[in-house]
C-alpha cells in the first residue's frame, strides 16, 4: 500500500501545524495526517522537550503511587537476567533504589535526544543515502519525536499496573504466552508492544516523507532493526548467566 502527500500539502500549508496537544492525539488517531504536517514544517523541538517533560513527571510519580516492594521486584527482574549472583544482585538493586528517581531522570534528559538522533539517523541512512530519498534529518527528527509518545503511554500504562500490584515493567508478548526459558523466552520477554507499535507508526511516517515508499517498508526497517536489538540483549543476559553459573 503506497501513499502519497501531495494532496494534503495545500490544507497543511493553509493551515499551518496543529498545536501539540493535538499533535499527540494524532499520533495514536491519524498519525497520516501528523506526518503530512510535519513533512511540510518539521517542529521536534516542543515534541523533544514535552517528552522529557512527560518522563520526569512519571519518574517522580513511580515513587508515589507504586508501593517500595513492587518497585524492588521488578527492578531485581531487570537486573537479574544479567547479575546471578544474589549478593551483587541485591547490591544492584540496592543502589537503584537509594538513588530514587534523580538517576532516572538524569538519564532521561540525556538518553532522549539521543535515542530520537539515532532513529532519525538510521531511516536517513535507508531511505536518503542507500534508496535515493529526500527526506531532512529534521524531518525524520520530528517524526520520531512525535511517534515516542507511544512509549510514553506505555509507561504510564506500566506504572498504572504496577500501582495495582502487577510487577511489571513492560508489556511484551511472554505475558500472554506459556512461560518459556533460555533465549526465546528471553526474547519474548525484552520486546515492548509499545517499541512495536513505535515501529508502525514510524513506517506511516516513512510512507508520507518518501513518495513511492509503502508503510510496510519502514515498519519493517525499524522493526528488524529493534528484534536484532532485543536478541542482541538476550543474547548478552544468556552469556552472563552461563559465565555465573
């Protein structure tokens, strides 16, 4: 399925960019429509910004609303496919905890524009260099921004499980499944529905930049790329079990 823009770029210019309250509503309801937009007036910086607005503010909720030993047991379910050791796993998990929500945000405002620079960066390199597209670094820059509020949601849906008891810190696809062990339930268990859908809406985004190119191709780019990433990570925590055992 191929989509084309230039029907849409009159209204767009008419009418300039919607604000970003409405930006992210599109996201999740016509993120076609947001990419139509945004290829006419790339804006990333008040996308940027209000994600890691957004991500300070659910790091400083956590604390409030999720009981200290649901927030204990899956912080130790992170740590323990990589530390088998009980001594240095509760050490681990110590300084996590002393640390409160500042190591978590610290990390936000850093890992943020980063994370989007390298999605940007690896659709540019696919579909500008290798495929001939023409697609600005800040065009791709302000589709990623956008379509992060995704995972943002997923955290806050996170949180809401985890204030209820559920020791969950994302929502994969080993929860609907029987349980499963060594790499594939690894595997199953690192990937986010969220990065996934992530992935989707990435692939509209790419099919309104790049005249010609269809959703499936960006969305199976990205996603490719993140299940390398997931494996890789699986990978890497059944190397360090073995080494413990």
């Amino acid at each position: 399925m191929e989509h084309h823009p230039e029907s849409s770029e009159a209204s767009v210019e008419e009418h300039g960019i919607p604000s970003l309250p409405v930006r992210i509503v599109q996201v999740f309801v016509s993120p076609a429509k947001l990419f139509d937009a945004l290829r006419q007036r790339p804006a990333w910086m008040g996308a940027v910004l209000g994600l890691i607005g957004l991500s300070i503010a659910l790091q400083l909720l956590m604390p409030v609303v999720v009981p200290e030993e649901i927030r204990r047991a899956a912080t130790e379910a992170q740590f323990e496919r990589f530390v088998q050791d009980p001594a240095a796993l509760e050490q681990q998990v110590d300084a996590v905890m002393s640390q409160g929500p500042v190591g978590g945000i610290v990390t936000v405002i850093i890992a943020t524009p980063i994370v989007l620079s390298i999605i940007a960066g690896l659709l540019l390199i696919a579909f500008n260099v290798i495929l001939g597209g023409e697609a600005s670094f800040k065009q791709l820059l302000s589709a990623a921004a956008h379509a992060m509020y995704i995972g943002t949601v997923g955290g806050i849906v996170s949180i809401g499980l985890m204030a209820v008891g559920a020791e969950i810190v994302t929502l994969t696809p080993g929860l609907f499944l029987p349980e499963m062990e060594g790499f594939i339930g690894r595997f199953l268990n690192g990937i986010n529905v969220f990065s996934v859908w992530t992935c989707g809406v990435l692939g509209v985004a790419v099919s309104r930049f790049y005249p010609g190119r269809s959703v499936a191709a960006g969305t199976t780019y990205l996603l490719v790329l993140y299940l390398i990433f997931v494996a890789a990570i699986a990978m890497v925590a059944g190397l360090f079990g073995g080494l413990a055992g």
